[in-house]
C-alpha cells in the first residue's frame, strides 16, 4: 500500500508539472486568478506597488502578480513567461502603465476587466497608460494623475491620445480628453496628420463638431500628402463629414496635392461630397487645379459626375493651361459614357487642344470606333489639321480598322456642310407654293429624325422653320413639330433628346407621366397657346379615346377648316365638346400625341397619334387641301397656296425578321399550348406593328395621292441593322443608330440635294 500511495503522489506531481507548463506555453499572458498560497516558498524577485515579481523554480517560469486589498488569498496572475528576459522586459512595463488602471477600477478586479488592458501593454509598447485608456474606451481612467501627465504623449507614429480617440470614433472620449483634459489639438504625427484628420477619415461628423466647437486647430492644415481634412474627407467620400467641416470653417479654396477639395471629390467619383462643395460655395465650378489648370469637369471621370457640374451651368468648353477641354480628356481616356454627356450638353467637338489635336485627332488615334461614331454624329470635322498637319482622317487611314466607314460617314458631313448651290431650270413656277413637312412617330428613336433635319439646314443654309409653311407630326414627331415653330434649333433638340431620356424612360413601363410633362412644360413653357406662334402653320396628332371608335384628332395652331361634312359615325353618347386652338396649350398637345399605350397613361381622353396616323402624311395632306377648300368657300381663293413639295421623314426602318407563328387555335395538348402561346405574342406584336407602320403601303400612297396631284413627293427613313426600341437608353446604341442615319444621307446625298433646291425655288 505504501508503495502505491508513493506511486500516485509521484504521477500526481508529474501532472501538475505538465498542466503548469501546458498551460505556460498556451498563453503565457492570459490573465488568471490565482491562490496566494501556491507561491508560498517562492522566491519574490521584485515589487512595484501592488505587482510582484516571482521566480517558480517548479514550473521553471516567472509569474507576475497583481495583488487585490480586498482579499488576502486571491491575487490576479498577469503573465507566467519561461523566459527571464521577458520577465525582465514586461514587468517594469506593466508596473508602470497598469497602475493607473487598478488604482481607478472598482474592485474587485476581474481577468475579463485586465486582459485587454495587458493586450494592449504587449501590442503597442510605444502607448501611454493615456493612449490604452482611449483603446479600450475607459474614459474614468483618464481622470488619473499620472494619466493626465500623458495626455499628450506621442507614440512611435507620432499620434497623441486625441489622434486615437478620434480614429476610434468614440465622441464621449474626444469631448472628455478636449474639455477635462485640455489635450492640444495641433500636434502633428508623423504623416502631419493633426486630430482632425483623423477625424475626417471616419463615417461620422459629430467628432468634426466636437472638434470645431473647441476651434481646434488643423481644420485647414495640410498634412505631408498635401491634404486637409476636407480633402480626406471627400476622397473617401465622406459626406457628412464635408459637411460638418463646412459648418465648421473649414476652406474650399485651399490647394493640395489634388488641387481644390472639389477636384478631389470628382477624381474620387464622390457625388455628395461634390454637391456639398458647390452647394456651400458655387464659385468652386470653375476652380483651377495647380498643376494643369483645368475645372472640376477636367477631372470628372463618370456621367453622373459630369451631370453634377453641367447641371449647375459650369463651361462645358473651358480650355485648361495645357489647352484641353474636358472632352479632349475624357475621349484621351477612351471614357465614352462621360463624352457622351459632354458631347449633350454642347461641347464643341472641334476644339483645338494640345499640339492642335482636336477631340477625334485623339479618338483616330485611340481607333476607339464608340467615340468615333459620337464625335462625328456630333458633327466633329475629319478634315482639321493639327501642329503636325494631321487630320483625323490620315490617322485614321493608319490606325483605324473601319476606315471605309468613318471616311464614308465623314463624306456625308463635309458633303452637307457645303450648303446648297442654286441650280437653274428648277423653279416650279412664278406663283409661290407650299410645302409641307411630315414627322413620323417612334419615340426616342425621333433622334433619326433630327439627324435628317440637321443635314437639311446645312444643305439649304436655312433653318427648317424657314423651309417649310406646314409642319406635321406624330407623338415623337409631334414633339418635334412643335418644337420646329417654336424656333429650337436642331442641334439643341439632338442633345435634348439624349439628355431627356434618362429622366423619361427610368423605371419600368409603363413610365411616369411626371418627368415627361415637366420635361414638356420646361421646353414650350406652361403657358404656352397653340396660336401664341402661327408660322409655320403646325398640326399634331392624337387619338380621342373617349369614344369606341377612337377618332383621329389634329391640334393645331390655326382655326381649323370650316366645312359641312358628315360626322364620320352617329353618336350614341353625348362628349365633352374639343378646346378651340386658342385654349389649348402646347405642353399638352405634345403630351396628348405622346401618350403612346403601355408606355404612358393617356393625357386625358387623348392617345398616342400613331395608333390612327404614326405617319401623318395623308391626314397632313386631307387637311390641306380641306383648309384650301374652306378658304374658296369662303371666298378668299386669293388667300389658297397650293401644295408644291411633301416631305416625309421617317424614324427608320427595322429590319424584316421571320415569324414563327401566328396561328391562334385552341390547344389539346401542352405542345400545342406553347404554340398557341407563341402565336398569340407574334400575332399581338404583328398587329400593333402594322396599325403603327409608317413605311410600305402608308409611303406608297402618299408618293401615288401626290403623283396625281403634280406635287414633289420625297421620302426619307433610313434602314437599320436593328431594331431599336421606343424607349432604348444604350448611348451606343443611339449612336450606331444616327451614324447608320448618316450614311443613308451620303447615299441620298442626291435627293437631298434636289429637295433642297425645291423648297427654295417654291418659297
């Protein structure tokens, strides 16, 4: 038995010696309650207040103790490290920058309460008892003597208790450290980085306002990246704090490394912060970096950026010290998005910038086809030399791999930009004859529209209005009919319809009417009167749907002819009797032509006009000849000008795709409800594009009713390698859509030339 007994104390001291060295070397600094008698016999090496120091020659370890007053068995053990140089090295550590700690605690102290302090004493030996007190948020600890000593200590990176707090984002430990403590705002660290730096890099502006209400120093200090807390700020897209620090006096107008605050808000694509910027002082749109000398826009990389400064009316063709638009830079990037705003709101792409390169000398180069395409839709010249005598032509014979078509598309431009030349022999007579202009629906696609006009003033160097005594138009065509009267010019409508198209078509169909109408009401004013302009004479279309069968209806800026006609049917229902064109305001007749089904809700008891006339030529010419006949009726046959040209401008043509089915039967069997079901869409799809089709059969009798009435007929519409949707946003899209346009009109070049000659020889 004595054996045994011996056996068992010999394992037992065997394991306790294994558990002590286990649990050394696992965390040799976790901190444990511990029993005072275990280091009875121990040899106490050193005492520092309440922390001791003992050599355990059993477990071959050196354990650091903290005592407690309020128990005389329990102590709390702070480290156990088998290496007496560690010891050595924490111990004066932890006596110096822990008492602060244990003297302000209330007791009893826990290892959950120390451990962190302990962590912090081992992990950032270059902190203060002042920089661990900020860490881990014990803001009664700084109410401590020793800690007050320190409230300005730096650590190796130069940061101050004040740099931490306010990198911790902890409010209640700034406001105690700046109105208890009186720590000082304008040390710098290492960085140059003040207090209020470090408060701009966070999400939150209250520190900002703690700080500014102290006016701390640093709000428009510049720290050694050449950046003041502003500038941080909106590089990490802090708003609220750019905010705060304007509240709080910080400056735009200082010069960093960035330039201006609000140059580095749009290199860091922040929106807000530069919104902010402008908001508190607009005469940051023009402000000139240091280096290049370019504006805000210079450095906008994105779209929404770019909106940001052109909705606030900022020069879209300001040349920097180095010559440059902020086209040019954009197109050098190959950013075509950004250009594209630009180029919408009317930057000129034939500005000459460095070395005399213009905008497509930069894209030739770049053999970017997307901004070729809109550089030169946008009426960018190929035949500009620069410095070197370079057009962008010549580079593009070097470098592009769709020369043909850049040339092919570049000769239509130069082509129409010649003007018209009289030719003799084509005068349709002595008496004057009118001539009338006819717009088909198709939505954004009324962009095709434009082009062709475009082209027409260049070649007859005169403005459309001038051109023609009747304007018609359907929905998109209507818009633009209007718009015509009304003196917009075509170039302003090209941009205006790319801009407009983000505010319509966002969402889903169908859109909300709010953003057209406005858009409408912004354009013809809210005022307007459909007789408030007279010349050209102007009709639009729509449908009244307050009745079955709808009946076309045409606003007008003229009284209407005055004959005794039959009703088309018999009524069986009273209606609300139709406004005369005195009453009836533009915005609202552009908006009842528009209101194309499934895209928007009707205005009123008024539909789209392409559902009855999505090319107007005929009802045009029906209300001509019946305005004529009211006028001999009346008679005033001096007053009768006869019809001499019709042109007929189309949105462009789809191409012919084939069509699986359009059998609608009734299915037996679940084969046969997929056809039906495919049947259906095609045969709803067939009929809205046949109803709506404003080429075939509605161009061929227009061309044979003028034939037999001896009137020059020209028909315009482009064919497209795609269909493009009403509502289609993709800039590249539209732009491949109006670049298709121009080179239709080089091939036609002829005709327009002939067109052009007509309606000048007839007014």
């Amino acid at each position: 038995m004595l054996s045994v007994s011996l056996t068992m104390q010999f394992l037992g001291r065997i394991f306790d010696t294994v558990s002590s060295v286990s649990n050394l070397f696992s965390n040799p600094y976790r901190v444990r309650d511990v029993q005072l008698s275990e280091y009875n016999g121990k040899v106490l090496l050193k005492q520092e207040g309440r922390l001791v120091l003992y050599r355990n020659q059993q477990s071959q370890s050196w354990d650091c103790l903290l005592l407690c007053p309020e128990s005389s068995s329990v102590a709390l053990r702070m480290f156990q490290v088998a290496s007496e140089a560690d010891a050595m090295n924490w111990f004066p550590q932890y006596a110096l920058k822990l008492r602060p700690f244990y003297e302000m605690l209330r007791p009893p102290l826990k290892p959950e309460t120390l451990q962190p302090i302990v962590d912090c004493v081992r992990h950032h030996p270059d902190w203060s008892s002042a920089h661990i007190a900020v860490d881990i948020g014990l803001r009664d600890c700084l109410k401590h003597n020793y800690i007050l000593s320190q409230m300005n200590a730096r650590d190796a990176q130069g940061q101050t208790p004040l740099h931490l707090a306010c990198e911790r984002g902890d409010v209640g430990c700034v406001r105690e450290l700046l109105e208890e403590c009186q720590a000082r705002t304008d040390i710098k660290d290492k960085n140059g980085e003040t207090p209020m730096h470090c408060a701009a890099k966070q999400d939150s502006a209250l520190i900002i306002e703690v700080l500014c209400a102290q006016l701390c120093a640093g709000v428009n200090e510049l720290n050694a990246s050449g950046e003041t807390p502003m500038h941080i700020a909106c590089r990490l897209g802090r708003v609220e704090v750019v905010k705060g620090l304007l509240g709080g006096g910080a400056r735009c107008d200082i010069m960093g490394s960035n330039g201006y605050p609000i140059h580095t808000a749009m290199k860091f694509s922040e929106k807000s912060c530069a919104e902010a910027i402008l908001s508190s002082n607009p005469n940051q749109l023009l402000a000139e970096d240091p280096v290049y000398g370019g504006t805000p826009l210079h450095w906008a990389k994105t779209a929404e950026m770019s909106h940001v400064l052109l909705n606030r009316g900022c020069n879209v063709n300001y040349l920097s010290k180095t010559g440059e638009s902020p086209l040019h830079i954009l197109t050098k990037r190959g950013r075509f998005e950004a250009a594209m705003t630009l180029l919408t709101h009317g930057a000129d792409p034939n500005i000459k910038g460095q070395d005399g390169n213009t905008a497509l000398h930069l894209a030739m180069k770049l053999d970017h086809m997307e901004l070729i395409k809109a550089l030169m839709v946008f009426g960018a010249d190929v035949e500009v030399h620069n410095d070197l005598g370079e057009t962008p032509g010549l580079i593009a014979a070097r470098t592009s791999k769709g020369f043909d078509d850049i040339m092919y598309v570049a000769a239509s431009v130069t082509a129409m930009s010649r003007g018209f030349a009289e030719v003799d022999g084509l005068k349709i007579g002595s008496k004057k004859m009118d001539r009338l202009l006819c717009l088909d629906g198709g939505g954004i696609k009324g962009l095709v529209l434009i082009q062709m006009l475009i082209a027409l003033e260049k070649e007859a160097g005169r403005p459309i209005r001038e051109l023609f005594d009747w304007v018609s138009g359907t929905s998109t065509g209507g818009i633009l009919a209007l718009a015509i009267v009304h003196g917009k010019s075509m170039e302003y409508l090209r941009c205006l319809y790319f801009r407009m198209k983000e505010q319509v078509f966002k969402g889903s169909r169908p859109y909300e009417s709010g953003p057209l109408e406005e858009f409408l009401k912004n354009e013809f004013g809210e005022n307007t009167r459909m007789t408030d302009v007279t010349h050209p004479r102007v009709m639009v279309t729509s449908v009244l749907a307050d009745r079955h069968p709808g009946e076309l209806h045409l606003f007008r800026n003229y009284d209407p002819p005055v004959l005794q006609r039959d009703p088309p049917y018999t009524s069986t229902a009273t209606f609300q009797p139709l406004t005369v064109p005195q009453e009836q305001l533009v915005w609202r007749a552009a908006r009842s032509s528009g209101a194309a089904p499934t895209y928007f809700r009707p205005m009123g008891r008024f539909l789209d006009g392409g559902l009855l006339a999505n090319n107007p030529t005929l009802d045009a010419m029906t209300e001509i000849h019946q305005y004529n006949k009211a006028l001999k009726a009346q008679g005033r046959e001096a007053d009768v000008s006869r019809l001499g040209v019709v042109l007929s401008l189309g949105t462009g043509k789809p191409p012919q795709v084939a069509v699986n089915s359009v059998d609608v039967f009734r299915p037996s069997n679940p084969l046969e409800l997929a056809k039906t079901f495919v049947g259906v869409r095609e045969l709803g799809k067939m009929l809205v594009d046949c109803c709506t089709d404003s080429d075939g059969c509605a161009v061929d009798r227009a061309r044979a009713w003028c034939e037999m009435a001896d009137i020059n007929y020209h028909r315009l519409s482009p064919q497209l390698s795609q269909e493009v949707m009403l509502d289609e946003v993709s800039d590249a899209v539209l732009v491949d859509m109006l670049w298709e346009t121009q080179m239709y009109l080089y091939e036609h070049r002829d005709v327009i030339q002939t067109l052009c000659q007509h309606l000048t020889n007839s007014g």
